[in-house]
C-alpha cells in the first residue's frame, strides 16, 4: 500500500527544527529553507524526496562525490545528489549556498528579509521559473514561516526541551558512502524511460516527453508524482484551467515543439486541432500558424495541414 501523502503543516512540523539550527549555523532564513524545501519537494512527497531524500532538487555537479539518482528535468537523464536521510539534505543545501560564489550577496540582506532572499535565489539562479520570488513568498506568508527567523537560540533550545526534540549533528557530505547509483530502467523499450514511480511509463515523441493518463490520474495526482507544476501541465498541453483528465489522454512534460517529424498530415472525420497538435507534439499556435488558420478555427476532412514548413 502506498504510503499517505504529507501535508504542508505536517512537513513544517517535521522539519521547522532542521530549518531553524541551519538557519543558526549558517546565517540562511529558516522561512526561506522551509519554503524552499516545500515547493522543491511537493511537501516531501516528490520522488527525489522519497527515494533520493533530496528535498532541494540539488543536482550533482561536479564537485558531488555522493550517491546518484537520475531523472529528466530541464535536459533529459540528468543526475541529482542521493543522501541517507533528509537532514543531510538540508545540510547540503546549506552548504549549497553559503560555499558558492553566485549566493555569495544573499548573506548581506538581514536574516529576517525573505522577500530580499527569494528574489535573491531567483537573481542568482538557483531558479529558471520566473515566478519562483512569488512562489517562496507565498508559502512563507500562507503558513507564517516568518516566525521561525525571529527565534532566539534561547527560545530555540526551549522550544527543543519541551517538544522532547533531539537534533543529531548531521554528518560531514563528504564522508558519505555512496549508496548504488539509481537510473533508467535497462529493459525499457527504446525511446521509453521508467521513473521509479508506480507502473508509470515516460515515453518520447518528437524528442518531447510525456505519459499516457490511466484510471484515477488528476492535475493534483500528477504534479506530485511528476513534480511538476500544476501551469506547466495546462501550458504544454494547450489546456484550459480545470480541464478534466481522463485515462488514454497523451499528456506532455515539458514544451511542445514548433513542428513535427512528418512535413504533413490529411485531416480524418472527428479530428480536431487540438488532437492533432498533441498527437505530433506540436504547439497549436503554431499549427495554426503554419496553416495561416485563425485562431480557433476547425479544419475539415481531407484537409492537408503541413506540419512542417508553412502554406505560402
């Protein structure tokens, strides 16, 4: 059976302590570690946090001597750092951002700043979503993590004695005996990856990523296992908000492409547009632009579409 989702305030409580010793110990806000470790991880429901207890999607790099596990994200098969437990993780994100030079400006905002920190991260390019600043702040207003950077060590310490909480001093990251490396199923078909999700297969089309929905699948489900966000799912697909997912749709990870692998496609009764942009991985926009069609427009049976190149 497989284990319940954690919530937000469960995550909080778990690891508002961590947050707030790291924040001690390396001058980094706790309301920006939670809140990072929060959206990074889907609440600690992500698959890197459940299998990789890497809560920060901190990628190898090259100075990682760690344990691997691999996942598409920005470029397909890319590597990102394995620890033993979720402390390590934290630790290493501190260590993230206190040792590199591109974070090196944040420690001159003060420790109660989050809005100057976030807008910081993004600055320095811990992220490429634009929205990221709004999407920390957020999180940290919507659950008062602010709070955290006011503590005091004496109250920090209080805070530990009454809750019966005793913090380990987290082991040196270089110390660390690699656990075995994880990556992509070795029996998987060409052009198909497995994730280490349950039975869901990534597969390619037009050198773009995607799933084939089954029973039970929503935005919600889907965004958690996938860790993605919920815009990306509307935005890649040419989805409307609150469209409903039903089992056989093909839906696409990451953008679609400006044109298709074939030069062109003779439209069949009961084809749409929209069919036809996801079943080539093309951008409707473009399909339509391709076809000097307006916006919205329906085309007709034996239509020709090119689907590369454009009608002169």
């Amino acid at each position: 059976m497989q284990a319940q989702n954690m919530t937000t305030e469960q995550y909080i409580e778990k690891y508002k302590y961590v947050a707030i010793k790291e924040m001690f110990e390396y001058k980094i806000p706790a309301s920006i570690t939670l809140a990072q470790g929060i959206l990074e991880s889907g609440s600690g429901n992500s698959m890197l946090a459940r299998d990789a207890n890497n809560h920060f999607g901190i990628k190898c790099h090259s100075d990682w001597t760690g344990g691997k596990i691999y996942k598409d994200d920005d470029k397909k098969h890319e590597c990102f750092r394995v620890y033993s437990t979720a402390e390590q993780s934290f630790r290493d994100h501190s260590l993230f951002l206190s040792t590199k030079q591109r974070y090196a400006f944040l420690f001159d905002y003060k420790i109660t700043n989050y809005r100057a920190w976030a807008r910081g991260l993004k600055k320095a390019g811990y992220a490429t979503n634009s929205k990221y600043p709004s999407l920390l702040i957020g999180i940290i207003e919507d659950h008062n993590l602010n709070r955290f950077d006011h503590v005091s060590k004496k109250e920090f310490e209080k805070m530990l004695k009454e809750n019966n909480i005793v913090i380990q001093d987290s082991v040196s990251i270089d110390t660390l005996q690699p656990p075995p490396t994880l990556s992509v199923d070795s029996t998987a078909n060409p052009g198909e990856y497995l994730l280490p999700t349950p039975e869901r297969k990534i597969l390619y089309n037009n050198r773009v990523k995607y799933i084939i929905t089954k029973k039970g699948d929503n935005i919600e489900r889907l965004k958690d296992e996938l860790d993605m966000f919920e815009w990306e799912f509307y935005k890649y697909n040419d989805l409307q908000k609150g469209t409903e997912i039903t089992p056989g749709m093909i839906i696409y990870l990451q953008p679609k492409r400006r044109k298709g692998t074939v030069r062109k496609y003779t439209v069949k009764k009961g084809d749409t547009m929209w069919e036809i942009s996801q079943r080539f991985a093309i951008k409707l926009s473009w399909l339509y632009k391709r076809n000097n069609m307006a916006l919205g427009a329906k085309p007709h049976p034996g239509q020709v579409l090119l689907l590369r190149g454009r009608v002169r």
